[in-house]
C-alpha cells in the first residue's frame, strides 16, 4: 500500500512512512474504541501517515482543467499487462501526480476528499488525475509498439 505512494526506487522512503505510521498505531492505540476491526483501524491510520508525508513532500501547481476527457487506449493494449508492470508505469509518475492517482483510482476518493486530505483544489486534483491518465496512455501504448 505505502509503495504506491513512492518512485520505485525508494524503497527505504516508503519503509520509513510505514514505520513512521505504525509509530502512530502505538501513539494512539488508547483511541482504538474496539469498534469495527483493528485491522481497518490499523489501516486507516497508515493511511493518514501516506497523506502526511504526501501533503508535506509533494509539490502541487494549481492547474485548472478546462476539459476532462479520458481517451480509450486502442484495441486491448493494456488488457494483458501484469499488475507489476502496470504498477512500475505509476510509480514512474512525479510524486503529486502519482499521489492523487492512487488515491482516486485505487484508493477510491472523490476529488474533495483528495483537496481536503492534500490541501489543494479540486480543480488541481482533476488536473493531475487527467495528467497520470493521459502519460499512462502514452506509455502503455509504447510499451506495445515494441
């Protein structure tokens, strides 16, 4: 979950958000209220740790978004592409890009939940969530042109 959020080769960066985020799971473990799993718990808090450091480390431009329109990638070009490969392709996104990618895409938050967690517009959110698709496009693309 945390090397989503990390360039592939910064294994040790997202050992220490992990690591940092279990330091807060034992800082707070008196608030666990034993409501719901300790796991989904445990999980959340992680969670908030990966947007810490994302809010703090990543760099955002505001960009305003005009037009939102997503591009079928031709034919069935990523249809048969591995969960590694295409996980190295969205570690190989800059930081705040790939940081909003993961948390609409795989994580599932609207863009006011993203604006809210990172402290940027949703305008900005929409930007970078079009910017990730539109060089995903072009690199799976490629990946099949070979």
């Amino acid at each position: 979950m945390v090397k989503r959020y990390t360039n592939q080769y910064q294994y040790h960066l997202a050992e220490e958000i992990l690591n940092n985020g279990f330091l807060k799971v034992f800082q707070k473990i008196d608030t666990y209220k034993f409501e719901g799993s300790f796991e989904g718990w445990v999980r959340r808090v992680i969670y908030h740790s990966i947007f810490d450091y994302v809010r703090q480390h990543c760099k955002y431009n505001e960009k305003v978004v005009f037009i939102e329109k997503d591009e079928i990638v031709s034919g069935d070009l990523g249809h048969n592409m591995r969960y590694e490969e295409l996980m190295g392709l969205v570690q190989s996104l800059s930081d705040s890009t790939r940081a909003v990618f993961n948390m609409f895409v795989i994580e599932g938050l609207s863009h006011k939940e993203i604006s809210e967690v990172l402290g940027i517009s949703e305008g900005t959110s929409k930007w970078h969530l079009f910017e990730a698709r539109r060089i995903l496009k072009v690199k799976v693309e490629n990946l099949y042109k070979k």
